[in-house]
C-alpha cells in the first residue's frame, strides 16, 4: 500500500561520514531508525579532501539503494556547506585510536578539528541543532565544541556513552541467558574511556514475576564487582585487537539509538546514558561532559535525580570525573 509521508524533512549532518562507522551509519538514518519511519530526512555528509572520492562513492551507493524516506544528500568537503540548516549533528570526524593506543593520545589531533567544527555549526546550523559527538576522546571534543559555540544551548550538545551502556546491557543479558531487550536501568557514568563506570546497582530484568535486580539475579557479586566492569571498560580495545579496527556497526547503532530516544523520547520507566553536560548534581563538578542517566520526553534530556550512591560508585564515579578535569585541562593546552 502506498503511505503517505507528509512530514517535512529533517537534515542531519554526519561528519567523517566516509570512514567505517559512517558507512554503517548513513544506511541507518536513510531507513528511519534514527529518526522513525514516517520521518523523511536529508542527509549531509562531510568528509576532508583525501576522503573526497570515497564520499562520493557513499553518496552513489545511497541514492542506489532507493531509500523512500531519504529527500536529498549533500556529500561535501566544505564545513559551511555541511552545516547549513542542519537540525541534528553527528560527529564521526576525527583521527580514530589504533591498536596500542589510548583515547586520550588522539587527544590533539582531534581537539583542534572540534574548536574550528564548532564555529561553523554555531553559524550555520538551525538555531536549536542537536550535536552527538563520537569522535574521541568523545566527551573532551564535545566539551570544546561547546566552549567554541556559546550560542549553542549547552543542552543540545552530548557525546555517546550509549554505546558503553549496550555493552552493559548485552553482558548482563549474556550472563543470565535473558533477553538483552528485558535488562534495562544499567548506569554508565563519567568518561567514554576505560575509568567509566558501568553501574548494574539499579538495572532490573523484566521477568514473567514483575521487575528483579540484576543484583539479585546475578549470585556472583565478585562478577559484578570485577569482571563484568572491567569488560565493558575494556570492550572498545577489544573490539579494535580483534577487528584491527574500531568499533563501528554497533557504534552506529548506538548512536541511532541515542538520538532517536533524545528526540523520540525514552519509554516509561527506562533510562539511558549519555554524555552530557554536568551541573554538580552527583557531587560531579560542573563544566565536564560526563556520562549520566537520563530520561528523554519532548526533545528533552533529564538526569534521573535521587538513585542511591553507595560508597564503592562514589569512588569509581569520582576516579572518571578526575580523568575528564585532566583531559580538560590538557585538550585546552592543546589548543
Ligand atoms: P574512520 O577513520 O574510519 O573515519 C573517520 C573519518 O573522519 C575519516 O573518513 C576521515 O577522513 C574523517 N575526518 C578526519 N578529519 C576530519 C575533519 N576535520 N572533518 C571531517 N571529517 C574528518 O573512523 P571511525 O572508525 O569511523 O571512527 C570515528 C570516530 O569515532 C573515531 O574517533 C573513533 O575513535 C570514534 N568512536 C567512538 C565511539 C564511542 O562510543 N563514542 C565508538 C566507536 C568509535
Ligand atoms: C569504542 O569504544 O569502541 C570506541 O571508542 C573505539 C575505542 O577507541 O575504543
């Protein structure tokens, strides 16, 4: 049957949209699951010089696959171009970390790329544009987009932890030998890095009895206390010695999902991770991109206020917040 979709497009700019998560990344947005499927959108793809030709390829194979929602793609090397009227942002662009190395060592390769993205998404983007960063070290680059675009509200810009938070998610779901959609209410906290903190101390799995703490569930508190946090900490290098690359499908994913339940909205009663910017609340200092829980209604993310803080999460939450004051500190001597 023919559905008509009358919705006025929305544009969405992925940058480094040539390299490997952009790849997995355009398809997704081009078929609605980042922004739903009666949703048409418009694509703008921003690669440097060196990836032109390849960029272009992408754009071939986009307008080959016939996507019915997609209205249009711009695939330029131009930052102006790029961010013209643009109301979703989502920063791929950047230097990846390779075998051997920590995010932080792609520190200022990647810092400078932001301050100069920053200025042009503050003047050419639509006024209330929504900004993910992936590129890493992904909460500093997103800090210093925010600190080079004042006229950018400070809660349209974020980072993705979304992914450390399904990492979350499919060990438990692994663990227990339940369904990855019945675990939810994981925590990660703080740095897209190896000192986060991935906190199962309030995530529940829907059984045929009602919600159960994982806590409960899971017998082996040792599991939980060691092994378990250090996986997810560890999953991204991991995925980068098997692979001899990065992540790239499930940070994809991750960011689809981020956005989505961002715009969408998250469902009753469930929340996500993200990185965003910190207001003191958790006895986390102000001025960081730190990642919480947030729930999301109308466009609109909230941190989820009162969960219980036991005293080994104060020590892990703090220990990742100390990483983004220094990662602060030296992205600005970068600069
Ligand atoms: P990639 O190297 O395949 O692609 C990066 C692309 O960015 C390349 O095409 C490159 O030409 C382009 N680029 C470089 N400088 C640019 C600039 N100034 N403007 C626009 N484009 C530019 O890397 P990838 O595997 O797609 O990963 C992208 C980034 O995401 C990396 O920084 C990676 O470390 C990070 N990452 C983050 C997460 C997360 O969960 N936050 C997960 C996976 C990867
Ligand atoms: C990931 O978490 O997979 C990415 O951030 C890549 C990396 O550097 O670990």
């Amino acid at each position: 049957g023919l559905l008509k979709v009358d919705k006025e497009p929305v544009t969405v700019l992925v940058t480094g949209a040539a390299g490997q998560i952009g790849y997995a990344l355009v398809p997704m947005i081009a078929r609605g699951l980042m922004l739903g499927s009666n949703q048409p959108v418009i694509l703008h793809m921003l690669d440097i010089e060196p990836a032109a030709e390849s960029l272009k390829g992408v754009k071939m194979e986009l307008i080959d696959a016939a996507f019915p929602l997609l209205r249009g793609v711009v695939a330029t090397t131009d930052v102006v171009e790029a961010c013209k009227d643009v109301n979703i942002a989502v920063m791929l662009g950047g230097f990846p970390r390779k075998e051997g190395m920590e995010r932080k060592d792609v520190m200022s390769k990647n810092v400078s790329i932001y301050k100069a993205q920053a200025s042009a998404l503050e003047e050419h983007a639509a006024a209330d544009c929504k900004v993910l960063v992936v590129a890493n070290p992904a909460n500093t680059n997103a800090l210093i987009l925010k600190e080079f675009a004042p006229s950018i509200p400070e809660k349209n810009i974020t980072c993705l932890t979304r992914l450390d938070h399904n990492r979350a998610l499919g060990q438990i779901s692994e663990k227990l030998n339940v369904h990855v959609s019945d675990v939810k209410n994981v925590i990660i906290w703080g740095n897209h890095s190896s000192t986060q903190y991935p906190d199962v101390n309030h995530a529940v799995v829907t059984t045929s009895n009602g919600h159960k703490p994982v806590r409960e569930l899971v017998a082996d508190d040792n599991w939980l206390n060691t092994e378990f946090i250090t996986t997810v900490q560890e999953r991204g290098g991991a995925i980068i010695k098997a692979r001899k690359l990065s992540s790239a499908l499930s940070a994809a994913s991750a960011a689809c999902d981020h956005i989505r339940d961002w715009v969408l909205g998250t469902p009753k009663g469930t929340w996500v991770s993200m990185g965003v910017y910190s207001d003191g609340c958790y006895g986390i200092q102000s001025g960081l991109i730190y990642s919480f829980p947030v729930t999301c209604d109308k466009g609109e993310w909230n941190i989820v206020q009162g969960l219980k803080i036991d005293e080994f999460s104060r020590e892990k939450m703090d220990k990742t917040a100390q990483e983004l004051i220094q990662e602060k500190k030296l992205a600005m001597s970068c600069l």
